[in-house]
C-alpha cells in the first residue's frame, strides 16, 4: 500500500524539496501541499490523506491548532509534527491537540519514513530529544501528584522485556533494537507487544512514560 502524504509548510522550498525526498521512497507518495493550517484542514478533507506533516509556526493559522481541528474532523488522519522548533511549549502543545508524532527537521530521512510508517499503524514516534521532554515533565507531573507510582504490576516484566524498555525508551526503532541484541526483529516485537500488555499502555510512548513512573527505567 502506497501512503499518501500531505506536506503542511509555509515554506515552498522545505515543502519542494521534502517531496522530492520522499519520491524516492516507492511506498509513499506526496498528494497535496498546504501553505498554513486553514489550507492543511480543506486539503485534507478534499484528499483525504493518510498522514500529515504539519510545521507549528504558520501564517492564518498554526500547525497546533490546525491539528486539533483535523483530530475534531478525521479522528482516525494522524499528524505529525515536523518543525524547527523543541520548544517544551510546542512539544506539549502539539501532542495534546492530538499529533502522533514529533520531529525536528533535522531529521534523517529514514528516520522520517519509520515515523510516517509507524503514525500509519496507529502508534506514536517521538524523536528521542523529545521524547525526554515528555519523560521528564511526566516525571514532574507524577511527582507532584498524589497517586502512589511504584505500585508493582500485575505481571512483572521478564529481564528481556526490561531490557528491550530501556532501550524503546530512547526512542530506538524495533529494528535498532533487534540489531543491538543481536536477536530477530519479529521476536523484539513480541517482546513489545507483551511489555504493552503488562503495562496496560497503548503505544510506545506511554510504555516510557509508565515505566519512568514505576521507576523500571
């Protein structure tokens, strides 16, 4: 199946010459270009895409706000955010209004199609700088909450499983992951699936997140 993209920028030369990287990908493929956050939404209406990349700061309206109304109109379209920009604030912003995804644009590009092919199975792809952030103002929203965090699971997690979280919660892909343990990618990713489950989590990132607040990583 061929993804279909649509590129959210206010620049035309980032928005040129991004396509043009992504062409050389077989499995994807550009379908519209929007030059602010009101075009993103009647693009994507019209197109339909089957993910976004949407820049934060944009003339007539933002990349934050223009994904929250496209989650409020195509709940099942994941964004991603792809900005010059780390700003905690954008950071946070962006993933509350419902983006999936949250990279800066010096990117590689392998990087960038492992996190348009993971939005598109339903997960969440967090560069690891930003995934730290989001680890880090969890920390501190749990620390100042009143819940008890180290509460032991149900199903403890098996010193592999252990392993494999630590290294998921740098932000490493299930291929890095199996290339550093030297096992099978489709082994790393029912270590996944089970460290999910016993998590009681939905996706990768809340799986670092949880474990941060455990205190297993």
């Amino acid at each position: 199946m061929t993804i279909r993209i649509l590129l959210v920028d206010d620049q035309p030369l980032f928005r040129e010459g991004l396509a043009t990287l992504l062409t050389i990908h077989e499995d994807v493929t550009v379908i519209g270009e929007a030059n602010n956050g009101q075009e993103a939404i009647n693009q994507a209406a019209a197109l339909r895409p089957d993910v976004v990349l949407m820049d934060v700061r944009m003339p007539v309206l933002d990349g934050v706000a223009a994904t929250r109304i496209l989650q409020q109109e195509q709940p099942h379209l994941p964004v991603i955010i792809l900005t010059t920009f780390d700003d905690d604030e954008y950071v946070f912003e962006g993933l509350r209004a419902g983006a999936v995804g949250y990279l800066l644009k010096d990117v590689s590009s392998q990087k960038l199609i492992e996190a348009i092919k993971t939005a598109v199975r339903g997960e969440t792809f967090l560069q690891p700088s930003v995934a730290a952030k989001v680890v880090a103002e969890f920390t501190r929203m749990t620390s100042l909450s009143t819940g008890v965090t180290n509460q032991p699971l149900p199903e403890p997690l098996s010193e592999r499983e252990l392993e494999i979280l630590q290294i998921l919660a740098n932000g490493a892909s299930n291929r890095e992951i199996a290339n550093k343990l030297f096992i099978a990618e489709g082994t790393v990713k029912n270590h996944v699936t089970n460290i999910l489950g016993k998590l009681d989590v939905r996706d990768r990132t809340q799986a670092a997140l949880k474990a941060k607040a455990l205190g297993l990583i």
